[in-house]
C-alpha cells in the first residue's frame, strides 16, 4: 500500500495556542497516524512519499453543502464541463466534497443538471461531488431572494417522486418552505428517505416552522437571508431554529450577507457543531467583477457583491478558505470555526469517513499559510491542487 507522511505541519489542539506540530502518515488514500507535540516522529523507512508541511495548519479538507458555481460555470448548464470546473475551483479554495447546487428552474432545466451530475460524479479531478443540493423551486414568492418567481411552485409530490427516479441517491438536501401548501407533507416525505430538508426562502411564522421541524426539518439554508427576520412579536424561523438542539444552520460569512455580530450570535446560539459555513457562490467565484446570468437573471458583480438590478443580493463569490479567515476575525476560535467548514457538515450529510483529521478517516487534507491561503489541497491521499508559488 502507498505510504505518504507529511512532515513539520502545525495541526489543531486544545493547548493554549490551539495548534502543536506534529506528523501525518497516510496509507492507501487513509489517515493511518496522527502524532501530535511530543509523540515521536513517525518513521519513514516505508514511506513512498514525504512532504513538508513547512511549519503551515493542516485541516481536514473543507466540504461545501451550498454551492452554485465558480470559475464563470454554472451547474444548471448540466454539462461536465462545468462540473469539471467548480471541482477544480473547489480543490483551489480547500473543499474537497461539495454538494452541486440546483436554483429554481423548470423541471426539464432541473432533470438535465441531474442527469450531467449522475454522469460526471467518480470522475472528478479535484473535490469530489457529495451529492445534489436542489434549492427551490419550492419556495415562497415573498422571500424569493434571487430565486426566479417564474419558476417557483408549491411542493408537488409527484413530482418529487419523478426527481428521485431520476436522481437516486444523489439527493442529499432540498431547500423549501414549509409554510407552503404542502410543504409538511413533502418534509415528512424526504425525512423518511434520509434527506436533509433545510427550510429557506419562506416566510414561515415561528410556529410554522417549529411545525416544520417537528416533521423533520433539520437545516435551515443560508440563516437570516431569505427569511421572515426576526421581530420581537413575530420571531420566525431563526428564533424557532435556536431553540431545537438538533437543527443546523448555514452561514455565508462574507461581511455582506451576514454583520460579524451575526456570525458571533449564531456561533453563541447554534455552536461549532451545528453552525455550517457555505459560499452558496455562483459562477462568479474566482472571476472578479463583471454581469453574469445566473437562475435567469442578470447579476452584477461590483467589489465582490453579487446583486439584481433593484440590489437584492444574488448568491455570493466567497471561497471556503476566505470564508474560514472570516469567521476567525469575527471572534470564532481557529479550532472551532475549522470545525464549522468540515466535521459539522460531514455530520449533517452522513459522510463517515470525511471532515476529521484522524486515523481510518479518508485523507481529504489542506495545507493553509498563516493568511489562510491554499498551499495545497489533497483527496483520497493524492495531491490535486498545489500553489504555484509555494515550495511547499
């Protein structure tokens, strides 16, 4: 079996300064040792490779539950190529799992972006596709955010069931609102099938939505956008979610989607363990300003927002590794906001061997600098992307 160690990292500790340096041998693409401080140094007499780290934080490699695109693809075009593309763009930015992200469409939109997933998913390049996120299309027209209202609909079972036909087990999540002629009974529908129903784009009232995760709601997509806010009177689906221990949250840390005070308050509420970073970006990410068309808009990009004509904001272009720089500065510890990007959402969608830094783990690891920057990104115990500029 392939050995590799990777040498002189700095890893994640309880210790005062919250990393030590240490060692990590991989064995046939798995995590075989972890030595932390003053374990002694793994020995290398079998070793096929060695790195060095470099003195740079090694992580788990990040998975992103929400995204779109990147790279000026999206992945409604239901093509490899642009799959191909956010994979690569992922490995780039520290993800190496993602669940390729639908927005609201016809269904014959939806079915070709499916069928293009079914098709690429094993062959992957870079980050590696965890399975399906459709967002929409059944949401509520009053908290539409982005999402095109032409295409929005109430939830329909039938057709539900003809989506899972298709798909399989490539659905790992479906955004709705609950609140919606229903949507409880579509809740209840995905629950029983081992999807993660995340509520989003509603305007579910707090008993509403406490309804909806009595029935078997467990995520809330994007918290605080494309809600009812939260109002003293009316406390709607944030206040309803911060009370159930089991339900997690998504948070866009960009500084636009979210206030810093936000991300500290649903740090507070939720903890490292329920609180999920996402980019829940569009092709945008990693392309700079410019127009893009995305869910039949047209989007603006200006110093890095992405909004609607009328100024709705439009999906994000934050990576994962700017996106954890972001929750550190906002007063999340290291330990904790890592643990945001990778073992919470492996939690959330089920994946075992994923999000973790430990033996028996699969060896989806990053390298990051001390500007939180990518020297380089691992899958399966292979390298798939390396800085250019790094020696490391």
């Amino acid at each position: 079996m392939p050995v590799c160690i990777i040498r002189n990292v700095r890893l994640l500790d309880k210790s005062e300064s919250g990393t030590v340096t240490g060692d990590v041998a991989i064995r046939d693409g798995v995590i075989a040792e972890v030595l932390r401080g003053g374990a002694a140094l793994i020995r290398n007499e079998a070793a096929d490779t060695e790195i060095d780290g470099g003195g740079g934080l090694l992580i788990p490699g990040m998975i992103d539950v929400h995204i779109h695109g990147a790279d000026g693809f999206d992945m409604m075009d239901g093509t490899a190529r642009s799959l191909e593309a956010v994979s690569a763009a992922c490995a780039r930015t520290g993800c190496t799992s993602f669940l390729a992200t639908s927005v609201s469409s016809s269904a014959e939109d939806l079915f070709g972006m499916l069928d293009s997933v079914a098709r690429f998913i094993g062959n992957e390049a870079g980050a590696r596709v965890a399975g399906v996120h459709i967002e929409g299309p059944y949401l509520n027209t009053k908290r539409k955010g982005m999402q095109n209202e032409r295409y929005l609909r109430h939830p329909d079972l039938d057709e539900m069931k003809a989506i899972l036909a298709r798909a399989g087990s490539l659905i790992r999540m479906v955004t709705l609102a609950p609140e919606l002629p229903g949507g409880l009974e579509m809740v209840a529908y995905l629950k029983e099938r081992g999807i993660v129903v995340s509520v989003a784009h509603s305007d579910a009232t707090y008993e509403e939505a406490k309804q909806a995760f009595r029935s078997g709601a467990s995520h809330v997509t994007h918290c605080f956008n494309g809600m009812r806010p939260i109002h003293h009177r009316d406390p709607g689906v944030v206040v309803a979610a911060f009370e159930e221990p089991g339900v997690s949250v998504q948070a866009i840390v960009d500084d636009v989607h979210l206030h810093p005070a936000i991300v500290r308050l649903l740090y507070r509420e939720k903890g490292a363990d329920r609180m999920v970073l996402i980019t829940d970006a569009l092709q945008a990410m990693g392309m700079g300003d410019g127009s893009y068309l995305f869910g039949g808009h047209r989007v603006t990009v200006t110093d890095g927002v992405a909004t609607l004509a009328d100024g709705t904001l439009a999906s994000s272009t934050i990576t994962m590794n700017a996106a954890l720089a972001k929750a550190v500065q906002a007063g999340i510890p290291l330990r904790d906001a890592v643990r945001m990007a990778t073992e919470t959402p492996a939690a959330v969608l089920g994946l075992t061997r994923k999000g973790r830094l430990a033996p028996g783990m699969d060896a989806d690891l990053v390298l990051l600098d001390e500007r939180f920057e990518v020297q380089w990104t691992m899958v399966d115990g292979a390298v798939v992307y390396r800085r250019a500029e790094s020696s490391r």
